[in-house]
C-alpha cells in the first residue's frame, strides 16, 4: 500500500529564488490525494542521514509564499558531497520512513546524489521516484538554457558594476571586481550588462573559459587606462593560467583550500587585492580599487528578477508533475522556446550529473576580454523587468577667460 510521502531538501549555495522552486513542490504535491505528507530535510542531505526532517504539509500556503519570496535555503542546505557509501545511509533512511518521492533542489553535485540514489533504489527494488530539480547561481548545468538563481545573481551583478563605473567616472582611477564563478564566466559576464554608453566599465571582463595572462591584463589595463582615463575590470574567481592552475594560487604566498581539497576562493578578498597591488607595482597608477562580490550576489534581498521567481516557482511544480504523471527520474531542464518563453523537459540524470556547462566561443569576444551581442540577447530577458538606468549630463561648456 502506497505511503504517499515525499521528501524535497536543498543543496550547495543558496540563491535569491530557491525557496521558489521550494514552494512548488509542496503546493502543487499538496493537490494531490495521493500525497499524504510532505516532509523537508534541514540542511540538504546531511538533514537526510540525521532524520532531521520537518512536516511541511501543515504549513500554510500564506506562510509559504512569504518564504517564497524571501532569498537564500529555507531548509538550510550543505556542502556535503555524497559518495556512494553516503547515498547508501540516504537511502536507508528514505526507505525507514517510506519515503516515495525524492526531490532534491541544487547544482551539479545534487544532481549526481539524486542519480546514486536513484540507482540504488532500482537495485534494491524500492519504489522510489527521484527529481533533481535545478538551482544555481553558476548556470552550469548541462541541458538547460539557464538555471534558476543565475538571473538574479546575474542582475545584480549587472547593477552592481553599472553603480561601480559610475563611481570610477566621478573619481577616475582603476576599479577591479571579482565575481563568484570557477569553471563558467556567464555570472562575471553580466557585468557587461551594467554598460549603457559607449565608455562605461566594465572595459575589460575575464572569464575563465580564457587562459590568463598577467602580462597581458597589465598591457590591456595600460592601453584602456591611456584611452579612458579609468579603467572598470570584471574578473571571475576561476581565472586561470595555461596549465590551469588559478591565479589566486600564484599570486598568493599562501592559499586555503577546501573540503575537497579546491583552491579556496570564495569569501576571501586576496585575488582582487592581489591584482590591484601588481597594477599599483608594475603601472604605477595611483588609485587602484578592489572589490570581491563573495557571498553578496547570492542571497542578496530586493534584487531579484521576476522572470527568474517565475521560472523557479515552475520547475518545482513541473517536477511534481514529472513525478505523478512522467513514471521516471530525471532532472527538470529549462528550453527557451521564441523571444521569449520556455518550456520544462525531463532529462536523463546521466546526462546532467557530474558536468558542467561553460560559456558558449559565441558568447566571448574574439579579444577575449568582453562579450559578444549573442551574449547581451541571451542574458537580457532573464534580468527580468525594472532594471534601472543611468543617465549623463549634456554639459554645454562655459567659455574660459584665464585659463585660455
């Protein structure tokens, strides 16, 4: 006899529009007669294996769009990444409390849990119906357009280099950004949003689908700065040289690594410091700025795109759906149909699970430091609408009497 109980959780970093998708699940699963219950795991999969799990089915539909609407992981989420053994105490525990469904909102590594323990549950004979349903801020999962939670870091970021180029062009000098993103550059690239006129920053954007040169970033900071008067540079965190090792890594004395023995580089402002000092040093500029978005881009309140909370809300109730009516696991993608829509496709977990998706050679520009117009086509529609604008004095000059 069938349980009827679901179980949906959250992984990795938290965006402006995961708890969407959160939203979805529970509300559309709760239309159904068959769903008896709806339990969330606190902090992801590490929540699973410890039995912290919380009833969601009796909380109010009024309380869950304001969650809904609020950024970051409602259930908390986790840095865990499950081996096979891991995903062996998931399932045990999935199966203790007779869970049927299994919906896990997150990235690339959520996608390859969802996948080991979708596999194990076909091989114990366990009725289990698993979903990987979409989130990160990266957009690096294969399959998909774009993923939810990358147009609102994305907006932000736009937004946050159109206010930093208005500043650099107030008091000149060189303004260094860095932006979260390891293997893709699309988050760094929405900098290029932020221009309206010919001259505004970002001037030069480094993603790190390009190797870096430092020698190169400092001629190119030289001949913009020469032709500007100011130069506004975008930078991921991810850039790295020929050999793929990460700049951070060189130019730092010392570096800190994570769990998973990655060079550490969210969180900390050494890659933005470590570069102004070699423009300080080998160009003698004067004013030279850093900054390091970190964390900000993420869980950043009133900043969020509409497009985005819509498309988030949606593949979380299509998972649902995909689980009631579609009779297999998968992972939800988004397929941009026209200019503009979309429409939500089931994908193989194979398919998804443990790649990553880089920025597209028709997106980067030939010089290799901005984006082509493709780029600026795809991104604008998922900044949603509102975005504000800058505008520029028509000075009409005064003509001088001593200083002729």
């Amino acid at each position: 006899m069938s349980s009827g109980k679901i179980l949906v959780a959250q992984g990795g970093g938290p965006t402006a529009v995961i708890n969407q998708s959160l939203a979805g699940v529970v509300l559309e699963a709760r239309r159904f007669r068959d769903v008896s219950r709806v339990y969330g795991a606190l902090h992801g999969v590490r929540g699973i294996i410890n039995e912290d799990l919380v009833d969601l089915t009796c909380e109010t539909s009024h309380n869950l769009e304001l969650v809904a609407a609020t950024p970051s992981s409602a259930l908390g989420s986790t840095r865990d990444k499950p081996d096979l053994p891991y995903c062996e105490e998931i399932f045990k525990v999935l199966r203790a409390h007779e869970i049927e469904q299994f919906y896990y909102i997150g990235g690339n590594d959520s996608s390859d849990t969802v996948r080991i323990v979708s596999e194990q549950a076909q091989q114990a004979g366990y009725p289990l119906r698993c979903i990987h349903i979409p989130k990160t801020i990266d957009n690096d999962l294969v399959g998909s357009d774009h993923t939810p939670g990358f147009p609102s870091a994305a907006r932000f970021v736009a937004q946050a280099f159109a206010g930093a180029n208005l500043d650099n062009a107030a008091l000149p000098g060189v303004y260094v950004g860095v932006v979260m993103g390891r293997h893709a550059g699309f988050l760094t690239a929405a900098a290029a949003l932020g221009k309206k006129f010919p001259d505004d920053g970002p001037h030069l954007i480094y993603l790190p689908e390009r190797v870096f040169s430092l020698e190169q970033f400092l001629a190119d900071v030289k001949a913009t700065y020469a032709r500007y008067g100011r130069c506004v540079i975008a930078v991921s965190e991810g850039i790295h040289d020929a050999s793929g090792e990460a700049i951070a890594s060189l130019l730092a004395k010392e570096v800190e690594r994570d769990a998973h023995g990655n060079v550490q580089l969210s969180g900390t402002g050494a890659l933005a410091d470590l570069l102004c000092d070699e423009i300080k040093a080998k160009l003698g500029i004067k004013r030279v700025r850093g900054d390091t978005f970190g964390y900000l881009q993420r869980s950043f309140i009133g900043c969020v795109s509409d497009v985005d909370q819509r498309e988030a809300r949606e593949v979380g109730e299509k998972a649902v759906q995909f689980a009631m009516w579609g009779g297999r696991d998968g992972s939800v993608a988004i397929k941009r149909t026209g200019f503009y829509s979309v429409d939500y496709e089931l994908m193989a977990l194979a398919d998804v699970a443990g790649k990553t998706r880089v920025m597209e050679d028709e997106f980067i520009s030939a010089s290799g430091t901005d984006v082509t117009d493709a780029f600026r086509l795809y991104l604008r529609p998922l900044l949603g609408s509102g975005m504000p604008d800058a505008f520029r004095l028509r000075p009409a000059p005064v003509e001088k009497i001593l200083k002729k």
